[in-house]
C-alpha cells in the first residue's frame, strides 16, 4: 500500500517520444553553494571565486561554477531519467547559456528526442534534450543525455527506432559567449597562471599534476547537495559489494578543478561535446587528471578565445594513457570528457 | 584551577522551578545553512529548496528548513541542560510559530516547568520549555524536552516533585499555520509527487524506500553547526567503546528527508508531539525509514491540511516492525517521531 | 611539454630580497564561509556567530572568524611561497586590521623580506611579510612567515643573508583595535560565560577539556575552502606513509574553536606572536587544547581589554605538559600558539 506513494521511476516503456518531463524540486543557489563548491573541490578559476575579478571581466558578479551549475539542472532528471538507467551512455550537445548567480532558481525540464529498445527486449536506450531554466525561464543551460532503462513489462510493445542525429562536436560559432565578457583587461597574476590562448597548441597534453584521495563524506556531500537520489551514491547496502558508486559528476568537477594547474586560464566552461564514464569510481581512490588540447577558435568577445580540451580523470596509471588495444578505455580511466572553455587571447 | 572557567555543565541539584535560563551564542543563519542542510541532507522539499516555490505558496522566501530551525534552538540549550544528562527522555507539545529565513539570529531560553528525583537519589527528571527566539524577540518555535541528569552532590536536598501536565498530542486547531501559506496554485509537477492530503487515509504506512550510510564526518558537520557541544558526539576517546554516539536530531533530520519518497507533499513541520530515540546511532549505519499516517485535520489556511505522522527511522530490519513483544522497541529502530505537517488539500 | 604548463613551485634560488609577489586567485567570501567554518570547528564566539551580537558591540555585522580571513590570505600563499617548502618555520607580527565580512574579495601578496641559505647548499630560509587587501585595496591583515625551501639548481649562487629584526611579542599598543567596538554594554550571558578581561591572571593555565577526533574529509574540505593545494594535504599516495598530512591551519582553527570553553570571551584575534607546528597532526587524532594567559594590557576601546594568551593543540597526554627536559616539544604537542584577543573589562 506505501509503496504506491514512493517514486519507483520510469521504465523503458514509460516513455514517449517527444514527451515533456517538467522535473521536481526547484532550486534556489547562495553563496551557500559557492562556498561549498569550493570546500568540496580543489576549484580556483578566479572568474569563480571572485566577484572583483568577474566584475573586472565584464560580468555582474562571480557565477556559480558551471559544472554546479549542471549539476543542479543534472540532479533534477535523476528520479524521471535515470531511477532505473542500467548505464548512462553518453552526452552531448551540451551549452551553457547564461551563467548563474546567487539567488538564481533552477530548475529542470527534459523533451525525450530518441527511443531505441535494445534487441533482448529487456532494456532500450532513452535520449532526452535537458533544459535548466531560471526563474524568469531563460534557458541557462541545456544538453542531450542518452541511458540505458529497464523495462518492467517486458510484454509492453518495443516503440518505433528514433535516433537523434546528435553533434559529435559543437562548432565554434554556436557557442554562447556571455554578454559583456570581456578579457582585455585580464590580471595574469590574480588568475594563477601566464598561459593565454595563444600558448596553447592543439595536440598538446597537459599533466595536471596534483591528485586527491576521495572521501565517502565528500561524494555524498556533493550528491546530496546537487539533490541527485540515485540509491547506488548512498546506500552502501545497495549493491553486492557493499560500495557505494561516486556520481559521475563528481568526478568530472574533481578533474576540471584539478586541471587549475595548466589550465588556469580556461575560465568558462561553454560546451559540452561528450563525455565518457569510462569506469566506476569508489572512495579510497585518488585521482589525478590530465588533458589534451583538441582545438581552438576565436571568439566575437573581446580577448576570449576558445580551447577545445579533453580532459581524462584517471585513478593511476601514466599520464596520457587512455584505451588499450582493444579499442577500450584502460582499467585506471574514470573519465574522458571532451568540453569547450573560453580563454584570454 | 583551569577547570573553575570551563563550563562543568548543571547537576539535577542546581535546578529551581520556574526558573528561566537564558542560552548562551546567538546565531544568524544564512543561505549557507540552507546550503549545508541540502548536503548534509538528501532534503527536497521544494518549499524550503526554491525561493519561488516558496513565493508561490504565499511566503516570502524558502525558509530554512524547520528542523534546521529546531536544531538551531536546541544546540544552544545543550551546555546548561543536557551536558550532564544520562538520556533524553522526550519531546512534547513542540510547536514551529515563525518560519526562519536567511538573515533571522536565533537565540534560545529554556523554562524549568518540572523537576522529580529519581529513588536511587543519584539522579533526577528536568522538564524544561525551550523558546527560540529571533532578533525581533518573537518566539519562532517552543517545545518541551525532559532529560535525566546526574546529581554532583547526592547530600543535596530533592526538590518538590512537580510533572508537568503534557499535551500527548497538539490539537490541530492550535497549531500555527504560517501568515499568508496559501496551497491553492500549488504545483504539484515541481513538488516531486502528485499525493495531496486527500490520497492519505489514517492507518496507511508508507516505505520511504531510500538509505543513507552514515559517515562520521556528516554527522561531526552537522552537529557542530547546529552549536552542540555535547562530547559524545565528536570525541572518539570519551566512551569506552571509542564510538561517537550521533546527534539524535542528526537522525531525525535524516529521516524525515528519507520520507520525501512517499510524503514529498509534507511541506511544512509545525508541530512535534513526541519523540524517542529508540536505539543510538554509530556511523557506518544505513539509515532508512517508513511513516505512518496517524491523523489529519483540516486548517483555515486555503487549500492547505494538517497531517499527522509517524516517522520511525531504522538501521535494517523490516519495514513497519516497530516494537517487540515486550513493548520495547526493536533493535534496528533509531527513532521514533510523532509530528503534524501541511500539505496541499 | 605539459609540465611546462604546470607551477613548479619557487625554489630557494627564485627567491630575491625585497621582490614584491602578487599571490593568485582572489576570494569572495560569503555566508557560505561562515556557516561552512562553524561546520568544520566548533567555533562558538558570539561575535561571529550572531549579526546581533555584533552590531551590540559597535561592529556592522558578524565578521568572518579572524582565523577564516588568516586561512583565506595564507592559503593563496602557499603556491608561490610553500609548495617546495621543507618545513614551516615559524610565524610573527601577525596582525588583524580590519574585520572581514560577507561580500569582502581578499588578495594576498608577500614581500620577501629575508634570505639565508643554509650551510649544506640545499636550501635556505625564507622570509616573506604577506599581507591580505580587500577589494578597496585596505590591508585587513599582515604577518611574517618564514620557511625553508628547497633548491632546484644547487650552483645557484647564495644570496646575501639578510634576517628580518622581528618582534618577539607585538606591544599591545600597537594592536589595531576595529573601529567602533565597545564592550560597555556586553551580554556575558548571550556570549556564554561570566568571565571577563580582569577575571584571568597572568600565569593561569585553562584545560580546555573537549576533543574532537579528525576526520580526512573534514581537513580536507576546510583547507580546499581557502584554496590551500598543497598535495600532502589530499593525495594519500603522495607520502611513503600512505597518510594525509593535515594543514596546520586546520589545527589552530580547531585549537582555538576548542578554547571557547574557558575563554569564551577572549572574542576578537587581533594579534598573532609566533606559533609552531611542533609535530604533524594526522585524521583519526583526538585534538585537545589548552591556554595559558601570558600578558594582559588595557586598550583604548570602551570596556575592551586585551590578553595574550598560548594555546596548546595536543593529541593526547596530561594538559600543560609542553617540552621535554630535552627543551623539545612533547610527541603529543601539536601547536603552540602565542596571540592577542580582545575582551570585555
């Protein structure tokens, strides 16, 4: 009888193409959340922490992170999307819109742009197009994710094969630069390190060096506080091993805050291109990151220029190793992401 | 002589009737307490989680959550009531006045309503009523809790035994229903659940589903930044087991955010009837809960309900098990809370 | 090619006499840093944890923790200055200039006032006086560090020795009292204890009694929040040990926040003496504190004393135990710390 008023998530064939999911739980962030970002991960892009140096590029104030940002927006899917997801698949398409201030509410919408049962008839992947939106329902940003759910009723009849045709990289010209950003006036000292834009080669790799040991405390902290409620995050009696599973997106702030050293300059994260949870992350582990320069472009904003980076979060292993030769990422691989930052020329 | 300037905490004997004591540390509470509380917390309330949910209902923010408030309170009333205290024995007739909101200092004063020597002369009851109150000297909340404290000296004389006569339940029509809460335009989409006062009959019992596994850290956070001083709860080398006991309210914050799944609806906590900390808590225990509905009542405020609930959390064990055949709770319970909420009708 | 990109750190050698350095990444701080600091210690002094409080003693609002800001602007030190330091040798003429308050932005820049490389050619000593400046370019803090730093290029040739003449104790006279403070009308009941500036002797010794046993994700969260990246902090395989070196910061924090009880209205931190890190402080210690009253001065602020106190940060062993007859610090001395606080008269 309780169980009828628990959330027991959606099933493959629960979806329907084109559906609207308004999502649950709207947020409103604070200084809160920026402070606990940066308790939480080793963060330091000075556009982030500071208002004086936002305000000294152009913008209002200093934004909430980017990736907390999508985190927030990410969380909200979780109970519709991917309660009963067997592997999150992939990414893309991502952009980020307008930044977030304090006192900003989020929240969440997914459009289901894609349905394929798989071919045992037990499982199919979902695509669905986020959107995070504020209070005045500007998007601030959105992106495509696609799972692999469970079906419950494995009678229930497969849907008709839709696969979006997806961007496997957004061009430079689609990204939003936002308005007013300016660094013709950026402090080299104050962000940390002398690299511009211009100092980057496309192909270069960048060992980041610097590694943190991973806390149960910390990934439930951050999972909680972006309200994500995947049990396998927190409940160490969930799954046979008795470990709990970090988010995937704990690791991939981990790793962009770990990759400050290098990359002090990459200030604004503004496309997501794809992204890989190439294997699972635990407490105990310690991860280092490393990343590669994919590409650049110029930008209509004064001084900004963007990089086009890869950025892998491995727990060991060398640096700039990723698959083996079998085509697969090696055990020691968490994370290949693959993002556009905006940079000082 | 150090020792004559820490605080040895009361004994029994330093009790009067009627007397009013006045806690010390005030606090101002921030969006960095809401922020904290959402990690700490797998909270989701959308009322206390979105400035403009709560706006839509009628308030003029997203308060801190009331158990928030409630720990607040208490925290402070830890050094002069239970730093000598052999158990925490109950809560009654606890009533939310004022919803507290960022910006709002809290302050607490505690009066002695009751007094009763224990037989053994070793130890003896306190009733005290707590009050918190805000900056403007409104009372935002008041309950009654009864502790068991040591006597320092046994020679002193037992006080007149005074109980004080406790409401075992608030009628509904004197609970507070906050200024200008309004559940008419409620969104039930945003919410997380469709379930309105309606849809819950009195008898059901619903299984939150969700655990935590509880690490040390949280629980330290949390108690710290409610301002409880209780020794116990950090200080590995205090008890002869080397356990940290956790803050009972840690769990009761825990619980009543386990019971989002089912009761997501249960907006606002404006009265505490009672309460037992069945069995105490140790990290590495996987919290879970299941509630009960024990009554409902109408309110004047439109389109919002009163509903009474029990929420037991529990470290294993079935769901809906409580107590054993000999009255006593079961093991695996950890709390057993008896509250009013306000849900959209 | 990629560590090019990386901060190597400074090295003896990269050291010259009067070089101005301006630190990175400046902070904004917020409600979030506050109710973050009250999370990770149990900091209870009135002043910082009540607006009310506060504005009752002449200030605008409750400051950040005098020790928050020192954190703050020592931990954008520590990649230019510490990060191939040896050992951290010790700390003088530390002094508080203005209260930090929610929407300050700190920076940090040092001036390297003293040089000396030691006999074997492999490192030296050196000494920076670094001052923390608010976004109106106000100096809200300055205090001299100095640390032994490796060299990288052992031909480097040696610098002229030049050792900074510094002050044993600040005089009292030279403290900077904040504007606008006044004690005449101070709520000793509201602050948590009776005891004011002349109730304490010069000579008096105070067991602080409390502990707290430290947790990983604990010290590792405070010291990301003031952006400190030195590696042995977080990367457990970075030691041959295998262990997490904690941050002394996160020991003074702790030491202090533990001193409440017994010196509860020893408020405001004005001065720091000279501190040492006597061993290494690792999680799963029980941390204890202790104080001695070492001086006492009258100031010119209305009703608001001054006392020097030592504060000793211990692991264990008997209370007012320091050194060996050997004059070294005990095994279980973690900190010995020699500041100024402000008190009621």
């Amino acid at each position: 009888m309780g169980a009828a008023k628990t959330n027991p998530g959606r099933f493959f064939e629960d979806y329907r193409l084109g559906e609207m999911i308004r999502h649950a739980v709207p947020r409103t962030v604070s200084g809160g959340e920026r402070a606990l970002y940066h308790a939480l991960y080793p963060a330091r892009h000075a556009l982030y922490s500071s208002d004086e140096f936002a305000r000294a590029s152009g913008l209002p104030a200093a934004p909430i992170d980017d990736l907390a940002a999508f985190h927030v927006v990410f969380g909200k899917t979780v109970p519709d999307i991917s309660l009963n997801a067997v592997a999150n698949l992939g990414y893309a398409e991502g952009r980020w819109h307008l930044p977030v201030y304090p006192g900003d509410t989020l929240r969440s919408e997914s459009e289901v742009i894609g349905l394929k049962q798989n071919s045992n008839g037990k499982s199919g992947v979902v695509y669905v197009r986020t959107r995070g939106l504020n209070q005045r329902d500007d998007v601030v940003m959105d992106y495509v994710r696609w799972v692999m759910v469970r079906k419950n009723d494995l009678d229930a009849p497969a849907p008709e094969t839709v696969i979006p045709e997806l961007q496997k990289v957004i061009p430079a010209e689609d990204l939003v630069i936002p308005e007013g950003l300016d660094f013709t006036r950026y402090d080299f000292d104050l962000a940390g390190e002398a690299h511009r834009w211009g100092d980057y080669a496309v192909g270069e790799t960048i060992d980041h060096v610097d590694g943190v040991t991973i806390e149960e405390a910390e990934h439930m902290l951050a999972t909680r506080l972006w309200q994500n409620t995947a049990k396998v995050h927190f409940d160490a009696t969930f799954r046979p091993d008795g470990q709990r599973l970090i988010y995937g997106g704990h690791v991939i702030s981990l790793a962009r805050a770990l990759s400050f050293n290098g990359l002090a300059n990459a200030q604004m994260i503004v496309g997501l291109n794809g992204g890989a949870h190439a294997n699972p992350c635990y407490a105990g582990l310690t991860v280092k990151a490393w990343s590669e320069v994919l590409d650049k472009a110029e930008t209509a904003a004064p001084g900004v220029g963007a990089i086009r980076l890869r950025l892998v979060a491995t727990s060991g292993g060398e640096a700039f190793t990723l698959k083996g030769e079998d085509g697969r990422y090696l055990p020691h691989v968490l994370l290949d992401l693959d993002y556009w930052a905006l940079m000082p020329m």
